[in-house]
C-alpha cells in the first residue's frame, strides 16, 4: 500500500468463518476404540489400539511390558463373575489410513540467502501529486501531496530500466523517482528521476521506466532484474517473502505462507482472484515482490485487510495474472506529459459507466461517450454519442478518467487507433477508428460562445406557468434516442434532478453513471 495516498486501500473483512471440530473416543476395558450409535458386543480378544505416532518400535523397553503385564494381571483379578449374554455378531471396521508426510519436513525460517539475492531487484518509489479538496467556504482547493512504495525490476531495453508496481502507486502523480537498494557512499545517488511508461487501473498494474543514462554506475552495476516464478503452481501453506518500502522507512523483509488462494477481493474500483498471505503486507508494500522459497516473484504486493478482529492478511496480485499485462506495458512508447498548449484532444465528453448500468443493459467497461463536438476529429472518425471507448492506443480504458489520463500524454496531430464499443442489433459490438488529435484551444473557444450563446436565449426565455414541464432542464446532448430503447431512457429521466445550464447537476440525471 502507498504511504499516506493509499489510506483508502485499508478495509473492514466482510466475512469470516469459523470452523469447530468435536471428537469423541470411547473408553471400555482399557482400550479405546471407535464405536457407532448401537452397542455391539466385544470380541473374545481384544485388538490393542494405538495412537498415530512416528514409528519408534526398536525403543519399546523391557520396563514398559512389564508394566503392561502387571496391569493385565490386576484386571482380570478385579473382573466380576461373569454372565452369560446372548450372541451378537461384530461389526469389523478396517483401519482408516494415517498421514504419510513422507519426507516432508518444515524448512528453517532463515530466508537472509534469499533476501541478499533478491533485494537489488527491489526499489523503492516516490511521487508527488495535486488533489483537489472540496471546502465549504472556499470551493475546491488544490493540495500537493507525496506518497510512497514499493517496485520491483522486471525488465531493460536499450535505454531503460523497467520497474512494475501497482497503478495506483503512480495514477495521477506529477513526479515519480526511484530509489534502489545498493551499497554506495553517497545515498543520493540511489535516487533517480522516472516516468510513467504505463498503467492498467483495473488490473492494478503500472511500469515505471528510468533511463539508464541517469543511473551512477556504480549503482547499476549491483542492481538486478527480478526472476518471476510460476503462481499457478503455488500450494497452500508453502513460504512467502514479502519484501517492499514499508512505511517508507526503506526496504524491509517480512516472511510467512501462503495462507489461501484466489481469494476474492474488492477493492474501489479493483476486483481479482488473490493471493492471501500472513507475511505482512503494510503501508508503503504496494507494488513490492511476493516471493516463494527460491527467491521467485510470485506476486505483487497489494493489499492488507483492516480491521479490529483481523491480522496478518496480506494480498498480491499473481504473478501469472501479472505477466501479460506487464509484457504488454514494457513494450510501450515511454512518452512525457504534454502542456495543456500542447495536448491533444478527441472532442468528446465522457461519463464513467457503472456497475448498475453494465449489469442492467450489457454494457461494457469504458469511457460513455455523452457527447460529440460537431466537426471534431472524433466526429470525423465515426465516433458517435451512446458509444462506449474501451481501449486507447492499445491501453485498455475503464472509465472517464483513466482516458482522461492517457491523452495528457499525446500531442496535438497525433494519430492514435482507438477501440469503441456500438450498440446496434440489440448488442454492443467493437471495431475500431484512427483519431488524428485535434488543438483543443479552438474546440474550448468554440464551446464557450455556444454556451454563452444558450445562456443569453435562456434569458429571453419566459419563465414556464405553474405545473408546465420545465423540457429545457433536460440535456439537450442525450445520445440519440433510436440507439436505445424507451425503457432505457425512461431511467435516465426519474432520476429527476435539475440542470443549470452549464453541465452542473448532471448526475442527477443520471443515475446509473456516478
């Protein structure tokens, strides 16, 4: 988890489970032996039944028989005369089978070789951002704020060193540098500056990318790329090291097992099958290394359960989860942030889609496109209201946000292929458009002289009689009623809510996107 950012990532466990186990043994005559409910007779010699324990026979002592024979002989002197019962035939149970462990043994807790191998591969990250604060009497406020965690070295091309970490670590950050674990003189030197190569929100993935060139080379002579395992083949109960920027104190080492397996989560805006682990997994750990007992990533470190009645449950993303999406961040184009001046824009509005609304028509994950700037590139690109964008030169989109984020990397002219989503024949279907970017100075300047054009009618308006409608609080940019039926638009308007006029009270409106 980040350090101060991530405080949101802590949550209440939802269930827990007990488990109570009662077993009984039935004594009789100096023996114990499992009986069903009806009573049976006893055989004429009675079988000697012994615990499950590691076989030890060459040290039974000549004293213990003894003991045993005595025992034997002061029974029978105390046994009552005895009486004849009538014949019942014995049940016989085979013997269940014991536990083979086989060779198993535990394995000594001492992971330092592991640890010394692995840390090189192991960094720490830091970023700065601006969050907006709502206030009551001063509107909204802008704050820079810091936080920081954990990475791990996955891969190198000609000019980078590539770091994979958890996508909230770096969403929205304005700064990010990377300090590594290496034995230097001068602890500034462990400090280099880094760019976002790419992030996947809903998977809860990102790269980072620091150029070899910053990199002191007696720094880079000791670092290591991580060696990623198989967690497909984990069992419950095998080791786990967890080693990440705790706290943001440095780096720290906690061990464990794997407690559980594709563990359901949810988390905001993230859901997965995890890995659950009693390592400790604590603020600043987000992004860090899971690893087996051979020094193997298993897993990227996300998550711990928050709770008064929970400890020690730790959770990371599966390393064969991870993979592909990683592969497919490394591979991208390392672009900086473009100036507002120089950003590229599609000419849309967009709006998340949510849960309701994916559940209650189909709808996939994206970006809602509620509106289309006439004459805009995406106008141009066949880009229509009511369409759904789901991936952005080749980075899968989730919501409005995270499109948002992605274009402030792309510049004005620049032709990027771009997924969406149709609703047509009763389904969504996908195909997909090129967008070259437009100048968004022009578009603004235009939208400003159309609503300030709106707003002078609306003046000259007369107000409606008591009990007329007021239509003209309805949004007029609605995506085209023949794309969806009555019933679906019908939602939208018992949202009630009101409008005034530039957009403010939109949600309202629309009650099945937050």
């Amino acid at each position: 988890m980040k350090n101060m950012k991530d405080s949101t990532f802590g949550r209440m466990a939802w269930k827990r489970f007990g488990a109570f186990m009662l077993s009984a043994v039935l004594v009789g005559n100096g023996a114990a032996a499992l009986c069903p409910a009806a009573v049976y007779a006893q055989e004429e010699e009675e079988q000697r039944i012994t615990l499950n324990v590691v076989d030890d026979e060459d040290e039974t002592s000549a004293e213990e028989e003894s003991e045993s024979e005595d025992a034997a002989e002061k029974e029978e002197e105390t046994e009552a005369p005895e009486t004849e019962e009538p014949e019942t035939e014995a049940i016989v149970y085979d013997t269940i089978g014991s536990v083979d462990t086989g060779s198993a043994k535990v394995i000594s807790t001492d992971v330092s070789q592991i640890v010394e191998s692995c840390m090189p591969s192991i960094v720490s990250i830091n970023e700065k951002s601006v969050q907006e604060v709502e206030t009551y009497f001063y509107g909204t406020q802008s704050y820079e704020t810091s936080g920081t965690a954990s990475g791990v070295i996955v891969a190198q091309n000609d000019t980078e060193l590539l770091i994979a970490t958890n996508s909230h670590v770096v969403d929205g950050a304005t700064e990010v540098t990377v300090c590594f674990t290496a034995d230097v003189e001068n602890p500034e030197d462990l400090v280099v500056p880094a760019k976002i190569k790419g992030s996947v929100t809903k998977n809860e993935l990102a790269v980072v990318a620091v150029a070899l060139k910053d990199i002191p080379e007696d720094v880079y002579s000791q670092l290591r790329i991580a060696k990623l395992g198989r967690s497909d083949d984990l069992k419950v109960g095998q080791a786990a090291i967890a080693i990440g920027n705790a706290l943001g104190y440095g780096q720290s080492v906690t061990s464990g097992i794997i407690s559980a397996l594709k563990h359901d989560v949810v988390i905001d805006h993230f859901q997965g099958d995890l890995i659950q682990t009693d390592a400790a997994i604590n603020l600043g750990n987000s992004g860090g290394a899971l690893l087996n007992a051979n020094g193997e990533v298993i897993g990227i470190n996300l998550a711990k359960e928050v709770g008064t009645s929970t400890d020690n449950i730790g959770y990371a993303i599966p390393i064969d989860e991870a993979v592909p999406i990683l592969e497919r961040l490394v591979n991208r184009q390392t672009r900086d942030k473009m100036a507002n001046s120089e950003r590229g824009y599609l000419g849309v509005t967009v709006v998340d889609v949510s849960e309701d609304a994916m559940q209650l028509y189909d709808m996939p994950v994206g970006a809602f496109v509620y509106e289309v700037a006439e004459d805009s590139c995406a106008a141009q690109a066949g880009i229509k209201k009511g369409d759904i964008i789901t991936r952005f030169d080749d980075v899968d989109i989730s919501g409005k946000d995270e499109l948002v984020e992605q274009m402030c990397y792309y510049h004005v002219g620049e032709t990027v292929k771009v997924a969406v989503q149709s609703f047509a024949d009763g389904k969504y279907t996908e195909h997909e458009v090129e967008v070259t970017l437009q100048d968004g100075g022009a578009a603004a300047e235009e939208a400003a002289k159309e609503e300030a054009a709106a707003s002078e009618e609306d003046e000259d308006d007369a107000a409606p009689a008591p009990g007329q409608p007021e239509e003209d609080q309805m949004p007029g940019t609605l995506p085209d009623q023949d794309v969806y039926d009555q019933d679906f638009w019908d939602q939208f308007r018992d949202g009630g809510g009101s409008s005034n006029g530039n957009g403010e009270g939109y949600y309202d409106f629309f009650p099945f996107f937050r």
